[in-house]
C-alpha cells in the first residue's frame, strides 16, 4: 500500500461565468456504450454548460486533481471538479476536505457509534490508498461536495492554463 498524507487537490479555481453563453447541440439519440447502432443526423436543442454544471455560481469553485486516491470513484490525476460549497454533505458525498491546513478529495464516511455519537472519516476510493481517520485532536472541515468531474479524454491534451 502506497499513500502519502493527505492526498491533496492542488489546484483551487473560482469559476468565472462571463456573459456570452456558448449553447452546444444535444443529439437526439443516446451514444451506445456497446454494439453501435444507427445514429440519427439531427440535433434535439442545446445544453448551456453554466446552467448544466453550476447550480450556485457565487457558491462553485473548480478543484483540479493530482493524486489517484479517488480512481476507483472515476476520479484521476488532471481531472477538474466542479465543487458547490452551498450543497451540505452527505455520507457518501464525495467532497472537498481540508484537514491538517491541507485539501483532499475522498468520500465522506459518517457511521453513527452505539454511544449516538458520530465518526466521521474520508475514504479513499482506490486500495492503494488509505483513508484519512482524524486524529482526538483534528478536525475535518468539509469544503464543498462534488458535483460533476470534467475529464479530458482528448489524447492530445491542450498545454494548462
């Protein structure tokens, strides 16, 4: 097992919406994953990508990814996350966490004890990786939660800005 400690997200961004809105086309028909089958030559509208990805812009920021503690959640290093700070976290929610003055990216894990207190933890999503259990003396403060992963498939990958 491999880890360092924490696993950190290392890049923060605010999102910037500018008012020129790029509208791109959605086809009508569903992209098989499987066997092809005949597509339809038409478009059916168009997607805005803000109102798509960001539900509270004064409350959205973009995380890019550096560690692949998440890759079994179909997180990777270069990803960007679309992250909502006004979305209260949830068991299973995977968020933003600052603990130790450093971010991370894990799911958050909340068991409830027989005592009725709460254990709260982040767990990462790939075996070669251990969750993060605080210490009596740390605090895990919840960023934000996940809400879309933007993955660049494109093999010829553009220089970062």
């Amino acid at each position: 097992m491999t880890s360092t400690y924490p696993l950190t997200a290392f890049e923060i961004k605010p999102v910037v919406i500018t008012t020129e809105t790029y509208h791109i086309p959605i086809a009508l028909e569903r992209v098989s994953a499987g066997f092809p089958s005949p597509a339809a030559e038409y478009m059916d509208g168009s997607i805005d990508l803000n109102k798509h990805l960001i539900k509270n812009k004064k409350s959205t920021f973009i995380v890019r990814v550096n560690s692949m503690s998440m890759r079994d959640a179909g997180i990777s290093i270069d990803d960007e996350l679309v992250v909502d700070r006004s979305v209260t976290a949830e068991c299973g929610d995977i968020v933003i966490a600052l603990i130790n003055n450093e971010f991370t990216v894990k799911t958050l894990i909340i068991e409830t004890l027989e005592s009725d207190q709460q254990k709260v933890w982040l767990r990462a999503e790939n075996p070669e990786f251990k969750s993060i259990y605080p210490r009596d003396n740390e605090d895990i403060e919840v960023w934000g939660v996940v809400t879309a992963v933007i993955k660049n498939v494109y093999k010829r990958r553009r220089k970062r800005s």
